[in-house]
C-alpha cells in the first residue's frame, strides 16, 4: 500500500471515528490498531498550536503517522542514494531526496515525492562524524553550540553563538568545514541542560536536591535524562516517598538513563498533558520524520508543541558534547529534563536541553527514545 494510501485511509478513520494508526518499533512493545482512539483534547490543542482548525489538525495527524510507517520503506529502496526523508506539512507529503535519480521511479512507488539532491545521507553522516572525532579529540569551544546534518539543505550545519570569535573558535570551523559539505549558522545562545534546583509537588527528584522528568515507563520503570543522575542515584516521587533508583546512566557523549522502580510504584503507559491536553496515551515508538509536529510533556512547563527540525545533531554543552539527538522548536525550562517528547500516540524521546524558554520561545534537543531501549534491554510499557 502507497504512502498516500496509507494517509487517505488514516485521514478517514480519524474523521470518522477520531482514531489513529502506528506501529510499533522491534525495541517497543506492540503498537496500535487502526481502531485506536486519539487521547482526548490532542486534536484541539494540535490546531491552536499550528494555527489550524480541528479537522485539519485530525488529517494532519493522519500524514504524519503514515509517514513515520513509509520512512523506513523508502530508506530502504533507495539504498546508497538515500539522502534522507523529511515531511511536508503544507502538502502532506513525504519528501525522499536522491542522490542517484535513477533510483526515484522505484521510491515513488511507495506513494512519496522525490527531490534530487547532491549528497547522500550516508556522504553527510559522514562528515558530521569527522567533526564529532575532532570533538573527541580535543572539547569544541563554547562558542560552538553544536553541528547537526540538516536534510532539507542536504548539508552540515554547524551552529556558532552570535558573538562567539577568538583563535579557538577559528580553528574548530576551519576543521568542521574541511570535512566536506559544511556551512556554519549563527544563533543566539549556547544550549544549555534543563535540571533545576528542588521544588515542591515535583514529579521526581534526584539524591534529594535536583529536579527532573518522567520520560516514559518501561517495564520495571521509567527513562529519563542521563544529566538528571548518575547510576546509583536515589530518586523520589512527587509526593517525597522514595521510588527507586537510577539502574544506569550516560552522560556527556549521550543523555540518557533509567530509573528502576519499587515502593508501591507502578507504570502507566500515558504521558501527562498538564490541563492543556487530556493525558496522552503512549501506543509505540514510530520514529517522526523531520517537519512533523511533536509535543513535549515536562513538570516546570507542562505541555508545549513545535516541530522537528533534525535529527543526528550534536550538542555542545558546557559539561561535554552529546552526539544523535533531534533538534525541536519545541521551549523548555529548567525542571523540563528528562521529560517526554511524543508525537501523535508515538513516543519520541526525552528531554535533554536547548536554549530560550517558553515565554520567548526557543529551541530544544532530545534524547531519542529507540536507542535508550536498545542500550539497556528495555521495553516500553503501551496501552
């Protein structure tokens, strides 16, 4: 069955019964039906985030689930030319760039647009990692706020804090840039982590004095931000009762982590909506192209929506560079880390840091989920 196919038939099913489709990742549990109903108030809060109205924000939900499910396809079929899909919201499509144009008749079969492009994905990917070795080699100055291979532009970026200058800084971007198709952006701050200092009525804290987010429950407990503890850090529940601790962590490098539960705690497979939204029920860990909507759930911020604007980005913190994150225009705040990021019924990732704040706006980087699952065995807990 084609992408399109796919989209119309979900778009239907929605708008007759206000229902969503997705599957599943090998790492998640089993994913949803097409019978599965969309957890009350997404749809509204959807279409006042997007400036839409509710039967476009039900459609384009639509295209986006069928999208996360045609990614992988494609990815396959054009093989080597692969140069990375990404998702239109003004027409609904999903966007295949091809190296080889050769390749664009047996990937337009899946019911995707093709655009031609002059590198593959595989040729960007490499390049990034050239500059993550650098970076390993010797730390990035903090006047770099990280590089990411951005998709739409089939180049790297490497992102410079407005400002930043000196021989460090000239030296790191004369490196990146000789590492093939790279091109340097200014924004205007550094990223930063989002722990925060103890507050009352918050939903975890860490050895007593630092705040964070629930990510999402796993069988025997929840994920989270490696910066919010290390392994071995106790950790208590919103109510000061102790819920368990941190069973592992990594962080710099990634940020990552997950807490093991005991105490009369117990899972659930919903992300919470803060009154914004009706709590948000989790179905599976479809991975989101680039350009769909994504919202994030976290205890300082309650819920906001953006977009993903990209993926493999590294990010240059002051305490070490944190390599494949997924760049959002989602804000956050401190207390945010850790928390949820998810798309439609999919579960994206954690928070893990970024720059600006929700008054303001800003942008955020996190953790994807599928890869913390695999690292330490875990299964998403579904309903």
């Amino acid at each position: 069955m084609s992408y399109r196919n796919l989209a119309r038939m979900s778009a239907v099913v929605l708008l007759a019964a206000g229902t969503t489709a997705g599957l599943g990742t090998a790492a998640a549990a089993d994913s949803t039906t097409d019978d599965a109903a969309l957890s009350p108030g997404l749809v509204t809060a959807m279409a006042a985030e997007f400036g839409i109205d509710e039967q476009q924000a039900e459609v384009r939900l639509a295209q986006e689930a069928a999208a996360m499910t045609a990614a992988p396809v494609v990815e396959e079929a054009a093989g080597a030319a692969f140069g990375g899909s990404w998702f239109d919201p003004a027409s609904g499509d999903l966007i295949v760039g091809l190296s080889d144009p050769s390749q664009a008749a047996e990937v337009r079969t899946a019911g995707v647009r093709t655009v031609p492009v002059e590198h593959s994905l595989a040729t960007l990917d490499a390049a990034k990692n050239e500059i993550d070795a650098l970076s390993r080699t010797e730390a990035a100055p903090l006047g770099i706020a990280g590089w990411r291979v951005d998709l739409e532009s089939n180049r790297v970026v490497v992102d410079v804090v407005a400002g930043a200058e000196g021989p460090e800084v000239d030296a790191f971007l004369e490196a990146a840039t000789a590492t093939g198709p790279v091109t340097i952006a200014e924004v205007a701050e550094g990223p930063e982590t989002f722990a925060a200092g103890t507050v009352g009525g918050d939903p975890y804290i860490i050895n007593g004095n630092t705040r964070c987010s629930i990510g999402f429950s796993v069988q025997g407990g929840f994920v989270t931000a490696g910066h919010c503890g290390t392994t071995g850090s106790s950790v208590r529940g919103w109510d000061g009762t102790a819920m368990g601790s941190f069973a592992g962590s990594s962080f710099p490098g990634n940020d990552y982590g997950w807490v093991r539960i005991g105490n009369g705690w117990w899972t659930e497979p919903v992300v919470l909506g803060w009154g914004t939204v009706s709590d948000v029920l989790v179905r599976g860990s479809n991975v989101a192209p680039v350009g769909s909507s994504i919202c994030r759930s976290g205890s300082t911020t309650g819920w906001h929506c953006g977009t993903v604007q990209a993926f493999n980005v590294t990010v240059n913190y002051s305490q070490g560079a944190v390599h494949q994150m997924t760049q959002t225009s989602v804000c956050a705040e401190p207390g945010d880390s850790g928390g949820s990021y998810i798309t439609g019924d999919q579960a994206q990732g954690v928070t893990s840091g970024g720059s600006g704040n929700c008054s303001t706006g800003g942008r955020t980087f996190f953790q994807p989920l599928n890869e913390i699952l695999s690292v330490y065995g875990l299964r998403l807990v579904t309903a």
